[in-house]
C-alpha cells in the first residue's frame, strides 16, 4: 500500500493538531473526561475502517458457515475462538468477497507475506 505523500501528511498533522485542542478544550483540566473522549473518538475511527464488532462477528459467523468450519488456506478444522478474519486488500475492508476466515498461524503467515501485520 502506498504511503501518505508529504502534503497528506501535513494535512493529517494538521487535523490531529485541531482534534486534540478541541478534545482538551471539551475536558479541561479533568483528567478521566480526557480519556473517555480520547477513547471515544479512537474507536469511532476505528470503526469507520475496520466496521464495528458486531459487523465483524457476523461476517466471521457468515465464513465459517460458507468455509465449513475450516481454514481457509491450510484446511484444518478453525479453532472454536480466535479464528482470524483476513483481509485480501486491508482498503477494501472487511466484506464477504474481500476476507477469508483463518486459523492464527496461517494468518500470520498470510500478512507476513503482504509485507504487513494489522489483525
Ligand atoms: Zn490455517
């Protein structure tokens, strides 16, 4: 995946410059409000990428379903828990057509091979 050009960067620098005087201006000197809208925000974020986890576990439910229990790449019967969503492209999200379910260490192997690791 390419990297941010310089521009973006800057751009990027200049958002998280006003989100955080707009965070401190919201909380002040208390130090829990802080975190809590820190917190808050990050996961909204996180959300906007990566879906919420409710979309995610349905997706993992909807895979297993359709792979029949087993992993993906190596054929192995998934683990009951810690199966891992892949993602093909990690632009693409997290949709039916762009992941597969896999056990750990394929996943493991698997981002190794893209050049990157962001379960
Ligand atoms: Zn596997």
């Amino acid at each position: 995946m390419a990297s941010l050009s310089d521009n973006d960067r800057a751009a990027a620098i200049a958002i998280l410059d006003q989100l955080r005087a707009q965070i401190s201006a919201v909380a002040g000197e208390d130090r829990d409000r802080l975190f809590q809208l820190r917190r808050y925000i990050l996961k909204r974020l996180e959300f906007d990428e990566r879906g919420t986890p409710t979309q995610r576990r349905k997706l993992k439910e909807a895979k297993r379903r359709s792979q029949l229990g087993l992993c993906a790449i190596c054929q192995q019967a998934l683990p009951a828990r810690g199966a891992e969503l892949d993602r093909f492209r990690a632009i693409d999200g997290y949709t039916a057509r762009n992941t597969q379910l896999l056990c750990h260490s394929c996943h493991q192997k698997a981002e190794a091979e893209r050049g990157f690791s962001s379960s």
